[in-house]
C-alpha cells in the first residue's frame, strides 16, 4: 500500500510532470472512476492549468489556477506514469490526464480501488486528517495526549489517518519495531519514554523509506514488516506474524514489549 514515502515520490512525479501544465483532457477508463466525476464535470476541466500539487497525509491535491482541486488518492495500490499522449496505455490505467503539451500521466492501479475527485473553488478540504507524520512540528507531547485518550492496542491506532497522517501497515511495524514498543501494547500504557521513542521512529523510518538522508545505507531494507520467521534485526529471535484489525502484524516477541 503507497504509503507517505511511496506518495512523496508520486508527488514528485507531479512537481516535474504536472505543475504549471494545462489539461487537455481527463479521461476516465474504469466505471469506478467515472462514478465520482460526471461528464459534465470531466469536460470542465479541459483547459484547466495545474498551479500546484500538495500533499496532505497519503492524499495528492492537484490545485488549479481556478481555485478547484483535482483530488487524488492511491489507497490500497497505485502510481502515475508519464508518457505522451500518443503512447500505448499502461496496462493498468484507469485514468489519464492529457495535457496540452502532448504529455500525459496515468494513474495505473491494478486493484482499481484508487480514487480521482474534484473539490469546487473556495470548497473547506476537510480530509479528516491528523498531523502529518513527516511534520516537523508534531510533537511528542501531541502524540502523547492523542495516545492517552485511546482505547485498544497501538498498532492499528498507528494506521489511524486522524491520530497521524500518512502511515500504513508497513510504516507503522516498521516504527514500532524501532521503537521497541509491542505492537499489542494498550495506546494509553505507554510510557513518556516510549512515546518519545516511538515519535523519533517514525520520523527515522520516513526518512531512510524516503531516501533523504539514508539513500547509501545498506540497511534500507525493511526490519520487520513481512520477515515472519526470520530472525529480529537486533536479537536474533525469530519474527513473529498476528493480525489487528484485520491487517498483518509483524513484530519481535523478545524485543519489542
Ligand atoms: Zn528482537
């Protein structure tokens, strides 16, 4: 699942690729898009210029000069490809955006779960979501008194858009793990100590998955998320596998508690 990093690339590709383009044309190839967005509503973005792109937790904001907002989001799969619109479609493309330049981006989704909306002009975007977990400014106290008041275990409370924005299934092990907290840990027990361990995490798990800092650590492959069985990272015991809320859960018996 793209998560804050896979989504920081994308917008990258949209920085490059889209910023300060003119659409052409939106071409919706999946009935599931053509669901959030009308005709009507498609054709009124042809000509439309893309001022800039903005990333709010695992969402792609596409902001155009007339003050609507083109509205991506991956979920489950997903990533644009460029090309030109003369291009043979990617497999997988279940929306193109043309521009005028004869440059195009695909959004290629093989679960066809990923979604493409458009917000009217001055339109409040409430996205429902926490601070962003590559926000310098959120800060320990913050995720401490969001734990405090939560009820069930800490690992899905990670994947909580409204607690902090951007993290997965992925990311979430990944910073616990580092953290050495137990992904079963009841949110409200932690210590100020782990708090404060599992916020440095996530910011040192974003940033190496990110590349900004680690890009030539040879460690860059994952710790924990799915090594079930193979030895932990730090103490040789064997990675253990559960699910929480339906999702995987990978995690060190031994040294995460
Ligand atoms: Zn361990």
């Amino acid at each position: 699942m793209p998560e804050l990093p896979e989504v920081e690339a994308a917008m990258n590709v949209l920085r490059r690729r889209a910023k300060g383009r003119t659409i052409a044309h939106l071409r919706l190839l999946h009935p599931a898009m053509r669901r959030r967005l009308s005709p009507a509503r498609v054709r009124s973005l042809a000509g439309a210029q893309i001022e800039r792109v903005e990333r709010r937790g695992k969402h792609q904001l596409l902001h155009l000069t007339d003050g609507r907002v083109l509205h991506a989001h991956f979920r489950m799969n997903g990533d644009w490809e460029c090309g030109k619109v003369t291009d043979e479609l990617p497999r997988f493309a279940r929306a193109v955006l043309e521009f005028t330049d004869g440059t195009r981006l695909s959004f290629v989704d093989s679960r066809a779960l990923g979604t493409i909306e458009l917000h009217p002009a001055g339109a409040l975007l409430d996205l429902g979501l926490g601070p962003d977990a590559s926000d310098k400014k959120w800060t320990t106290e913050q995720l401490g008194s969001a734990l405090a008041t939560r009820r069930g275990p800490i690992k899905p409370a990670l994947l909580d858009q409204k607690l902090v924005a951007g993290l997965g299934n992925i990311y979430a092990a990944e910073s616990l793990w580092r953290a050495r907290i137990d992904p079963r840990a009841p949110s409200r027990s932690l210590t100020p100590v782990q708090v404060k361990a599992l916020r440095r995490s996530v910011a040192a798990v974003l940033e190496r998955a990110t590349g900004s800092r680690y890009t030539d650590d040879s460690t860059v492959a994952l710790d924990v998320y799915d090594r079930e069985g193979l030895p932990c990272r730090r103490c040789r015991t064997p990675i253990e596998r559960i699910v929480q809320a339906g999702r995987s859960t990978y995690f060190c018996p031994s040294c995460q508690v």
